[in-house]
C-alpha cells in the first residue's frame, strides 16, 4: 500500500508561481511518480512524470518548460513548480504512483493517487 497526500495549492494571480507538494509513504521503493490535473468539466489529464530515480522527467505540451516535477525520495516527497502559471491551469492537481521504475503518461499505468490540492489562477 502507498499512501499519498498533496499540499501547495491555492490562489495564484495570472503569471505567477506555485510549488505543489505531494508526501509519500508505504511501500514506495522503486515506484515512478506522476502530477496530473482535472479542471471543471473536463476529463483527468496528465501533466508531468518521473522515474524512480528522479533522472527522467517528461511534461505534458502544455506545461513543458513552464513546469518542473522533482523527488527527494530521502524525505517522500514528489514537487511541482509551476511557473508562468495561466488560466488553463486551473484545476484540482492530483499526484499517483505507480509500481514501476519508469513513468507513464497514462492514467491507467498509476496504481495509487492522492486526494488532490486545488489550484485556482486568476486574472
């Protein structure tokens, strides 16, 4: 079992930064991790991953180069650094993992997620 819990989100003015944090524990040794997003309406969707490593990360079209995901397996816990954040960003971000060394862009390759931390952008 893998217990995940999320931290950081908030209100945010059009342009600016956030840092989301997500606090693993359980079984957590060799599992990728993964940040993903479900706005209003809209269906879940991926934003960024990791590997177990923290050696290859891989983003989503519209976050790249804006966002940056990282892990410091030594105290479990998974970040986001969000960046030039803008409207489309809003929405509840959620972090998973799965049992696996390497990441996956799919929802379904992730076999724990937590429960979410809102991020709302305004203008």
């Amino acid at each position: 079992q893998v217990q995940l819990v999320e931290s950081g989100g908030g209100l945010v003015q059009a342009g600016g930064s956030l840092r989301l944090s997500c606090r693993f524990s359980g079984d957590t040794f060799g599992t990728a991790m993964g940040w993903f997003r479900q706005a209003n309406g809209k269906e879940r969707e991926y934003v960024a991953t990791i590997n177990w490593f923290g050696s290859k990360c891989a983003y989503s079209e519209s976050v790249e180069g804006r966002f940056t995901i990282s892990r410091d397996n030594a105290v479990g816990t998974l970040y986001l650094q969000m960046d030039r954040l803008t409207l489309e960003d809003t929405a509840v971000h959620y972090c998973a993992s799965r049992n696996n060394y390497f990441g996956s862009t799919s929802l379904g390759a992730y076999d724990y997620w937590g429960q979410g931390t809102q991020v709302t952008v305004s203008s």
